[in-house]
C-alpha cells in the first residue's frame, strides 16, 4: 500500500522544512545547509530545497558560492520570485554591487509577482520574514493564503504572518 509511506514522506518533509525555517530563523545557517543537503539526498535536486541550501551559503556571507547556487533554479516555475529577491540581497551584500544586475532582477520581480502561484508566494513571504522584512512577508503571504487556503505550506508559516495586521 504507497498510501501510508506517501503520508510518511510528506509528513517528514513537513518536518523538516520547520526545522529548516527555525534553524534559518535563529541564524543557524550551517544547519540550515545540513539539513537541507540530508533532504537532497532523499529527494533529489528538488528546486525549494536548492533554494534554502543558497539561502545558508549566502547567509555565512559566502555570496559568491550562493549565486551560484541559485543560477541553476532561478528560472523554475515557483522560485522565479524568491530566487530573485535572494539574489537582490546577495548582490547587496558583496563589496561591489552591481546595480544593473539588481535593476534587472526588481523588473523580474515586478513582472512574476502579478501573476505567481501559492508556492511562489510562500517561499518568497518565507525568504521576506527572515531577512526581517515583516509587513511585505505578511502581504505575501495574505495573497498564498487567498489563492488557496487549505494550501499545505500554511502548516510551515509563522502564526504572525497568517494573522491580520
């Protein structure tokens, strides 16, 4: 019967993408990177996944590394947003900044965030929340949450992001 392993399975991704967003949440970023890279391990190079181990890389100031890192994902369907504002902050975060390379990415932004779906949503009001943007990750996430309200990621949302302001 795959039913009950299938439960099984999603109920240990759930889990451990809580224990990715709290290790992310209290700055521990090689954690973050650890549980993640256990995760690929079992499913592949899953793009959300690939997303949260840049996320790590670029947190422990390694943004070079980071960038890298999210080149490969950030034309997929549900990371376009999220990559994008990773990569805004990464490029932020180097010596040199890159203006018209930031540029390029708020227009994608602009242009992906009207018409993105819920996952899209989720992972870039999750990205929003922990780079301490509260009021923007709260818009976001009150749009995930009228597109679909039963979706699953609501079990891996802070309760102050789903709470109306």
């Amino acid at each position: 019967n795959i039913l009950p392993r299938c439960t099984y399975r999603m109920a240990e991704s759930n889990k451990a993408m809580a224990s990715v967003l709290y290790y992310a949440r209290e700055g521990y970023y090689r954690h973050v990177q650890t549980v993640v890279t256990e995760l690929l391990k079992t499913y592949g190079s899953d793009p959300a996944l690939l997303f949260w181990k840049a996320y790590g890389i670029i947190m422990e100031d390694r943004t070079s590394e980071g960038i890298r890192e999210l080149e490969g994902i950030s034309d997929k369907r549900d990371m376009v947003l999220c990559s994008s504002m990773l990569l805004i902050h990464a490029h932020k975060k180097c010596k040199t900044i890159d203006r018209e390379a930031i540029q390029q990415l708020e227009t994608k932004i602009r242009s992906e965030r009207t018409n993105c779906g819920e996952k899209s949503l989720y992972y870039a009001g999750m990205l929003l929340w922990l780079t301490g943007k509260h009021d923007k990750a709260r818009e976001y996430i009150g749009r995930m949450l009228k597109l679909s309200p039963a979706s699953k990621e609501v079990w891996c949302t802070p309760p102050s992001l789903c709470l109306p302001s």
